[in-house]
C-alpha cells in the first residue's frame, strides 16, 4: 500500500496525510488565484496546484497544515508533482508535524558535540575568539535551520549538518595536505553559511527574509564578524580577521554565484570546493531517491537542469554491500 510521498510513481493514485510545507499564493492568466503548494512528509516533497482557490481555501491552507490528501502522481516535463483530486485539514491533534518533517541524520545535541569538538581545534587566538562569539550568538537557530530553501539539507538540521560534512572533509584535506592551515580552514568552514539564520525565515515555509533578498548570506556573514570584532575589543583591519573575512565573502566562488569577490587563499579555494561537494552529491543522492535503477532522474535546477543516470550495476553492488 502507498503510504508516502517517496512510494508514489507516475500514475499512482493515492489517499494519505501530508504537510502543506510551502504554500505560495499566484494568480493564473484567467486571473483567478491558485495555490502552488510543496507537499512533505519525512520521505519526500513533491509540487502540485490548487486551482481556482477561493478567498476561505487561501485562508486555510496555508503552511504548516496537515492535510489528508487525495491525488494522482503525475509526470511533468520529467519530474513528478500531484494532481490534487481533493484536499481537507485534518482533525485537530490527530497527527504530530514531526511525523512530517525531515530531520537531520545525527541529533542535535550530536551535532552540537561535533561543533564544539572542531571549535577547540582552531587554535588561532582571534579566529576562535569570533567563531565562539557567533556560535554563541546564533546558536539555537544553526541547529534547526535547513541550509537551503530547497536546493539541498533542506531540512531541520540541514545547515548544521551540511556545515559538519564539510568540516569532515576539511579535516582529511588539512591531514592529506599538511600546508592547509587547519584553523583558517574551519573558521572559515564554520562560518560559511551562519549567516542563513538570517537570510532564511526557519525550517518551515523557509522563505527568503528581507535582508536575505537583499544582502543575501555572504554580506550578512562578513557584517556579523566586523560587528563581533566591535564587541570582543578585535581590530577588523588585522590581518587575520580580514584572511577569515575572505573565507566568507569568496566561498561561492563566481561573482555570478554571489561571491564578491573569488578566492584568492589557498584555504578559500578549498572552501569553495568542499561546499561545492557537499552540495552537489546531495542534490543527486536525493534525486536518485526518487527513481528506479535503470533510468534517469529529473532535472536538477541546482546544477545546470542536468539529469543523472542510476546505473542497475551500482544498484546490485550497493545491495552486495548491505548483505
């Protein structure tokens, strides 16, 4: 029986609960409004349209909402969405949202062990001082938020867990390659993405904030470590600082991916990439997911609308292994 959205294939019809997780209100060209919705469950996400939705539908189903879905999976120019049959609010307390939220693999008191951990491993006075400061500072925030609005760790946890996969592999870098300055290397990968607890709205409906759509994560991060230096008595023009300021402003890369400027440290350009890996296996592991061995999975936004093929050879290695 399908019971969740990672069961359904084109041409499946089915009947179970979901979570509205992002809800956008649009107008179609008749000019009557429409719901695009993201239907989620600890499985999956997968887009479908709400038609023709009058003023109360607007008012109803908004994100955060269970609702027990009817619906047909379709396939549409490659990827899967649903088409809504019908859709109502569930009762009051019949279901827990985190029945329907995806979490990070590890928990989070784990991965707030594992930050600690690699703090203490730089050992550079300045760059700890600032590291411990915004950790201090955005804390509760970096361990719940995704580290994406959709593209990747897209989930409760996901920056704190991208953010660690990265300081994972910088550390093998820095003990393959022992001219990798080890403490530049994991203040800069620490910090990289701290400032999405502000460029991002939380976990749910993560939607960009104001300062997200107009600075975006990488000006926000830079302003937060001068303002530290402010508070903890730290010159932002010493050296140092400005080495760390560099991890953060050039960790995207290309100008045209946000990076003001491109890295120009050996450490930066290692930065750049690790995020890159990271993000990248993610975004094709999670498309893999969603087909079988043997064909092609959708069009991958994240990396140029590309299609990546699952070989069935792999597949029965991979079974080889778990057995």
């Amino acid at each position: 029986m399908l019971k969740k959205l990672a069961d359904l294939q084109a041409g499946n019809d089915f009947e179970f609960p979901v979570l509205l997780k992002q809800v956008d209100v649009r107008t179609a060209r008749n000019s009557k409004k429409f719901l695009a919705i993201v239907f989620a469950d600890d499985t999956a996400e997968l887009p479908g349209k709400f038609w023709d939705a009058s003023a109360q539908d607007i008012k109803d189903f908004v994100a955060g909402k269970v609702v027990l879905l009817t619906g047909k999976c379709e396939l549409y120019n490659g990827s899967l969405q649903i088409k809504i049959i019908t859709m109502k609010i569930a009762e009051a307390n019949t279901y827990s949202l985190n029945q329907f939220i995806k979490h990070a693999p590890l928990s989070q008191k784990q991965m707030q062990e594992q930050i600690n951990e690699l703090i203490f491993q730089i050992t550079q006075p300045k760059w700890n001082r600032i590291v411990r400061f915004l950790f201090k500072k955005y804390q509760q925030k970096f361990f719940e938020y995704p580290a994406a609005k959709s593209n990747h760790h897209d989930y409760v946890g996901g920056l704190a867990y991208h953010t660690l996969s990265i300081a994972n592999l910088a550390q093998k870098v820095c003990q393959q390659y022992p001219q990798v300055d080890q403490s530049l290397l994991l203040a800069g990968t620490l910090l990289h993405d701290l400032g999405k607890t502000i460029e991002l709205s939380g976990p749910l409906n993560t939607q960009y904030t104001l300062e997200g759509n107009l600075l975006g994560h990488i000006v926000i991060m830079d302003g937060e470590i001068v303002a530290a230096c402010q508070q903890i008595n730290i010159d932002s023009n010493d050296e140092e600082v400005v080495l760390l300021r560099h991890m953060i402003i050039a960790h995207h890369g290309l100008n045209e991916y946000g990076s003001p400027k491109r890295p120009q440290l050996l450490e930066a350009e290692i930065l750049h990439a690790l995020d890159e890996l990271d993000a990248t296996i993610t975004m094709i592991t999670k498309a893999e997911k969603r087909v079988a061995p043997g064909e092609f999975t959708e069009r991958i936004f994240g990396l140029d609308n590309r299609r990546f093929f699952v070989p069935n050879a792999l597949a029965s290695n991979n079974d080889d292994i778990k057995n």
